[in-house]
C-alpha cells in the first residue's frame, strides 16, 4: 500500500535545546515542512525516563515548542504539541513493548550509553524508550522521519516493530479488513554536513544536553558573547585548515567546526573549504561565531518573545494535540481489534 507521505519527529525537553538538536533536527522540521505533512511532538514523556523536576519540564516543554516556531516552524500548517496530551502513545506503546524483543531493545547503543554501568538503577523507561519512539512514530503511521545520527538505531528498531507487527498480526489485520502493509517501514533523514555535532571540547562525543561541561556545547539561548567564547576555546588541532575534505580525516575537532559552519550556512563541507583552506583557527573560528550567532539569536528572541506567553504556547499545543488524536485514535481503534482487546 502506498501510505500518505508523512513526517514525524520529536525532541525530549530535557535540558537546554543545543546547536545539535538545531542542525540535526529542528533546522530539518523547518525545511521538511514545506512538502510535507508534519508532525512536530516534544516529548515530555521520553524526558521523564530520566529524573526532570516537574518545574523544570514545564519550562522546557514549553520552550521547545517556542523554539520550534522560533525557527520557522508554523503551528498552524503543521502538528506541533507535547506527547503527554495525547495518551495513545502511552497505548500504543504498551503493545510495542509486547511486539520488541528484550535481545533487540538490549542491542540499543544509546542505553548502553546513558545507564553505562549503572543499569541496575536506571529507570525501566529508559530502557523502554525505543519502544515508545516506535508508538510515537507509527501512531500517526509517518513515512519520513528527520533525525541526527545518533537516532538511527531507533529508527531501525522502529522498522522492525513495524515489520513484526505487520507479519505477527498478519491474519488478524486482515480478518478486520485492513490492509496487510499495516504499519509503514518508516524511513530516516539523516542528511546534511551536520548529522552528528560533536562536543566542543572532545571530538570523539557527540554535542548533548547532558555532558556536564557547558562549554561542550552551544545552546540555541546563548548570546553573542557567550557563542564567541565557546567556539574561541573549543578544542582544535594546530594545523591549518585543509583545502579539500579528504584533509580533514582523522581531524574530528576540525571536521566537527567545518560541518557546522556548512550546515549554518547552507552549503557544503568542500564549499567551507574552498574558502578558509589554508587559514588558521585565528581567521576561521570569528568568522564561525559571527555565522552562529547571525543563524541563531533571531531564533533566541522569537523564543523568548514566545515563553514570556506561556498561555500562548499552550494554546497552539492544544490545538495541535487536539488534531493529533485524531489520527492517533483512529490508529490506536484499529490496532486493539487487531490484537484481540473487547471494547
Ligand atoms: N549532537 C547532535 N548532532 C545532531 N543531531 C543531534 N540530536 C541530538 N544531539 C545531536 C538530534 O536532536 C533531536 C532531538 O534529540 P533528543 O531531544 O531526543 O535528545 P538526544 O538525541 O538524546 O540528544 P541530546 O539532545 O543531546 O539529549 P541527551 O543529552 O539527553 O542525550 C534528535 O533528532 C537527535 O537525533
């Protein structure tokens, strides 16, 4: 079955919204809107996984979905609300859990990262999470889901979930007249020079709301200054620039600083270094604090306008939950006839 292109994301208030959570994603959400139907969640429920003070969760959901408009993304054209106002993603989830495999979950790099050795006290959710990113996808049965690297594993685990469920439920879905290609094998955009930003102090890390040093990373909230000292004391080699991208093999910190200033600027990795190749950090590095703080403090006034109306941003998640559960009720009403519950 051809399914209806469709276009599923979403982003943990967690923590404060990085540069990475910017290229990766929400700079993807703006440009996938204009062929495509979207849907735009910020997941408080994948947050809570971890410990969040509730007061806390309440100022980031709200200021993630600010940051969402911020940026260019239109509440009204598209979906956007908070995960937890539509509780078919919890139901559906809870089935997921029963279509994975503990082998396939138990195989989730991120996990492995996040507990590391710690996993007799990390919440059960965590481990779960991958499950619930499937339910959030698949309820609305997306097609395109734009994400970093780093997210990939779950989509695969995703398509899995589909795969399973359309082939466990085989007969049942048809026995309810529905057809056979049930649930979509939803595809990843990964795409872009920025799919992975680093951390800024150790190219071997990915940029995250989690490290504990706040010079790892650029957050979509800091001002100029702030910007321009990050990116003066992030970690570098002491060569010059390569003029070609092969010489940035093996060079993860310059590699790291050369796909930003790419992805900020809507060109490529070989265009950055047609024009700095040759030059030292000295020149290159302003020249990247002006692009980053040109790109992003408009986005940080919107934001700021938006929180200072939280009423305002309820409002539009209302809204777009509203319209959400829709479609995730209509999904959710066929999947309990397809497993067999009596309602
Ligand atoms: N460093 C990154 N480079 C490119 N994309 C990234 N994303 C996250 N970090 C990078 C993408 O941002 C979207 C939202 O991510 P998330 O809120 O689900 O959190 P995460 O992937 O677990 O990473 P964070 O933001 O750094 O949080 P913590 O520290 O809690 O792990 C996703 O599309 C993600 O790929």
């Amino acid at each position: 079955m051809a399914f209806t292109p469709r276009v599923f994301s979403g982003t943990q208030p967690s923590g404060d919204l990085h540069l990475g959570n910017y290229l990766g994603a929400i700079k993807r959400y703006v440009e996938m809107q204009k062929t495509h139907e979207c849907i735009y969640c910020v997941v408080d429920m994948h947050a809570i996984t971890v410990w969040q003070e509730p007061a806390d969760l309440r100022r980031a959901t709200r200021e993630v979905a600010a940051a969402y408009v911020a940026a260019g993304v239109d509440p009204k054209k598209n979906i956007v609300f908070n995960q937890s106002r539509v509780h078919q993603h919890a139901e559906l989830a809870w089935v997921f859990n029963c279509v994975a495999r503990m082998g396939w979950m138990s195989r989730m790099t991120q996990f492995k990262d996040k507990a590391g050795k710690n996993t007799e006290h990390v919440s059960l959710g965590l481990f779960a999470y991958p499950a619930l990113m499937a339910a959030d996808i698949l309820l609305y049965k997306a097609t395109h889901v734009p994400v970093g690297e780093d997210q990939k594993q779950h989509l695969e685990l995703t398509r899995d979930i589909a795969a399973k469920f359309n082939n466990d439920f085989g007969p049942s879905i048809r026995e309810q007249g529905l057809d056979a290609d049930y649930f979509p094998i939803t595809e990843p955009v990964i795409a872009g020079p920025a799919t992975r930003v680093m951390s800024l102090r150790d190219g071997t890390k990915k940029m995250s709301k989690s490290d504990p040093s706040e010079q790892s990373r650029i957050l979509l909230m800091d001002d100029a200054d702030t910007i321009s000292k990050k990116l003066k004391r992030a970690t570098t080699d002491p060569e010059p620039l390569p003029s070609e991208e092969k010489g940035l093999e093996g060079r993860l910190e310059a590699d790291n600083l050369v796909g930003i200033y790419a992805a900020l600027a809507d060109t490529t990795k070989a265009e950055v270094l047609r024009q700095y190749g040759g030059q030292g950090w000295g020149a290159f590095k302003p020249a990247l604090a002006d692009l980053a703080v040109a790109r992003l403090a408009p986005i940080a006034a919107e934001t700021r306008r938006l929180v200072a109306d939280p009423a305002s941003i309820d409002a539009f998640m209302a809204d777009g939950a509203a319209r959400a559960s829709e479609t995730a009720e209509r999904t959710m009403s066929e999947v309990r006839r397809i497993v067999g519950f009596i309602r």
